[in-house]
C-alpha cells in the first residue's frame, strides 16, 4: 500500500486506522485508561498509586459541568475521544443526547460547538 502511494504524480491521501492498545491486553480492554498512565503493574496493567484525597480536577469539572447543565438546557458536552479523562463520561450518563464525541479530531470539535 505505502509502495502504490509513493511516487505518484498526484497528492496522495492515506487513512490509517490504528487500534490503542493494540498487543497489550489490559489496555486493548481499556484502552482510555492507558492515554496518560502513573506507575501501574506490567503483568496486571494494575495502577499503584495510592487512591487521592481530594476530587480529580476531571472530578470537579465534570460535576460542574452537571451542574451547570441540570439548570440551563443549552449546555452540553464535546470532546475529542477523551472523555474519561477529561469527565464528559460522567456528563454523558446523566446527559446522553447532550454528549457529542467527535473522535481524535480536536479541530473539528471547536468547529462543531459553532
């Protein structure tokens, strides 16, 4: 395939699609969890980090963000495939027809919410 592009002489588009966590079996079945990772076991793919204190930023932002929704019905929730990390997980469970995800496509989600 990347033979057949090469050396045309015309612009070429090639689409790759890629699966996360491909070869890694705790993270093909979780393959959100393994975006940005703390220390974690190898064998078990199991985080060893002590649980925190206080509430995640993700935590608090996702809650304000229900809040915030459950009194104003123009609010709604988009990201770019992250939304365990950055809460909209949690908005889309409480807001399913408020939840939008537009892949890894960061551009296209500010051109979206216009």
């Amino acid at each position: 395939l990347l033979t057949n592009s090469i050396g045309g002489k015309q612009p070429v588009l090639l689409h790759i699609k890629t699966d996360k966590g491909k070869g890694y079996p705790p993270a093909e079945a979780a393959s959100d969890k393994y975006h940005g990772v703390p220390k974690f076991e190898v064998a078990t793919g199991k985080k060893l980090t002590a649980p925190a204190k206080t509430p995640s930023y993700t935590s608090v932002f996702a809650d304000s963000l229900i809040d915030l929704a459950a009194a104003d019905r123009s609010v709604v929730a988009i990201t770019a495939a992250m939304p365990g990390g950055t809460g909209v997980d949690k908005f889309g469970k409480r807001f399913p027809k408020r939840t939008f995800d537009v892949g890894i496509a960061e551009q296209h989600a500010v051109t979206f919410a216009a």
